[in-house]
C-alpha cells in the first residue's frame, strides 16, 4: 500500500477523520477529502482495494457509488465492506420500515432496510467472503468482494 484517499461529504465528520488519520501513526500517507461515493476524486483502476463503511446505507442510490467504486478499481480489485442491511425476518423488516420513515431523517439518511449485499452483487462485484451479524438489534454485514476481471 502506497497511499489511502479517504472521502467524507459531512465537513464535520472530515474533520474528525482528518485528526484520526494524522494521529494513526500509519506509514503511508493519509488523504482526507471532500466528496461523494457517486463521484470519486480517482482515476480510472488507480486503486488497488476499496473500503465502504456504512456508506451504502446513506446515498440516495448505491449503484452509482458502487459504479464509481469499480471504475477506480483494478481489474480483480478488492472491495471490503461494512454495511448494515435489513433484516431477513419479515416482521423486524417492516419495523424497520416505520422506523426509517424518522430514522433516515435523523440519522443522516441512514436507510436501515436497504439490502446493500444485493447491491453489491447487482454492482457485477463477486463477493468472496461475508459475515452476517446482529449489532444494536440490526443485521450487519461485513465482507469482501472483487472486481470482475477486465472491468
């Protein structure tokens, strides 16, 4: 690893990565920037790996953000994600539902019912590995997926 571009669209919540990349003590270089998931500041395959952490959830629509990802990825790059998702059991899903109708004004348009998995995969993104779990009474995921080779 050579360098890590971190995008943050909330000004504040830049700030606070800017502190915690420049106190991590990594050693590689660290850049914070303003942006969007849907429009990133990379080139085309310019980066090896991609990491998406509760980032899915809160745009408006993950396949351009996802799109984006692919185009700044090599061929057979890795996508790790951590994601929340809604829940398989019908009743908890249509709680969540209801909930979202405040819970996405809240809580920077965090949808908590979106299936991010299968927009991982409707993406074109192989996913490798994932690991389902229940934290604060929602489903999590946290994964890994590829590019197809000649993306």
């Amino acid at each position: 690893m050579r360098s890590v571009l971190a995008v943050e669209p909330d000004a504040s919540l830049r700030g606070d990565a800017e502190r915690a990349a420049r106190d991590a003590g990594v050693p590689v270089p660290v850049t914070v920037v303003a942006g969007r998931a849907e429009a990133l500041p990379a080139r085309d395959r310019e980066y090896d790996a991609a990491v998406l952490s509760l980032v899915l959830c809160s745009i408006d629509d993950p396949a351009p953000a996802l799109d984006e990802v692919a185009r700044a990825l090599v061929p057979g790059g890795v996508l790790r994600f951590y994601e929340h998702v809604g829940s398989a059991h019908r009743p908890l899903r249509l709680l969540e539902r209801l909930v979202n109708l405040v819970w996405s004004r809240l809580a920077g348009g965090c949808h908590l019912d979106w299936d991010s998995v299968a927009a991982i995969r409707d993406a074109g993104f192989e996913i490798t590995t994932l690991e389902s779990f229940a934290f604060s009474g929602v489903t999590h995921v946290l994964g890994e997926a590829r590019t197809p080779g000649a993306r």
